[in-house]
C-alpha cells in the first residue's frame, strides 16, 4: 500500500471539513478551449460550491481549501453565510452608495409623446381622396 504525504492527509481533512460545513467540493479542469477559469468559492441558488482546478498541485490545492474555509468563517462572524449577496446588496443600500457602471448613468428621462397632428383640408372637411 502507497505511503501518504502528510500533505495528502492535510487535504483529505480540508476536503472532509468543506464537505461537512454544506460546500459541494468539485475537481475539474477549468481550462478548455482557451478559456480559463479561475478556483474558488461560489454562491449559486443557495448553495456553496468549491471549484478547484484537478491540474493544481497539491500545496495549491491546500491553499485554496483553507482560503475558502477562512472565507466561510468571515462570512459567518458577519452573519452573512446564508445569503452572502443579498447582506452585500443591503449593506450598499444602507451606505447609501451605489456602485458599479449603474451608478454612472444618469437615469433615463420620459420624453413626451409626439402630439398627433392631422392635415386639415382648406374647407374644414375631411378629403377621403
């Protein structure tokens, strides 16, 4: 039977404690096509997902298992595990600052409606020619 690293146990028991604390954990290969995709830690529809690159070495793999635990417990002492968007969108209301390209832009103005305008004929009648 194969020794295991002391690093392969370090990462058996970060996986154990992501799993635990609700996270779905997935291995993948987050380039293909030219398109590269960054590990980490996701919200989606209630639900924390950990996305890691399987091509990473073990130390990196280490590191983004603990950054996202870390994030977790930040998350919690702030109470905003549950729903991490909305408590962010909130605080942005409260501080009464807006952010992003919305903020920016002016809000759009209600131009009037064209009047309707009808050819009168000389005589004051209507012409169905």
């Amino acid at each position: 039977m194969a020794k295991v690293s002391k690093s392969q146990q370090r990462l058996a028991e970060l996986e154990k404690e992501i799993k635990r604390r609700g996270v779905r954990l997935g291995y993948e290969r987050l380039e293909y096509a030219g398109l590269r995709l960054k590990s980490g830690l996701c919200w989606f529809r209630g639900t924390y997902y950990l996305f890691v690159d399987r091509l990473k070495a073990v130390p990196e793999r280490l590191e983004l298992l603990q950054n996202a635990l870390d994030e977790l417990d930040d998350l919690a002492s702030q109470g905003r595990l549950d729903s991490p968007l909305v408590a962010e969108a909130q605080e942005v209301l409260e501080s009464g600052q807006e952010e992003g390209p919305a903020a920016a832009q002016p809000e759009p103005q209600e131009e009037p409606a064209p009047e309707s305008t009808q050819a009168l004929t000389g005589s004051g009648e209507h012409d169905p020619a």
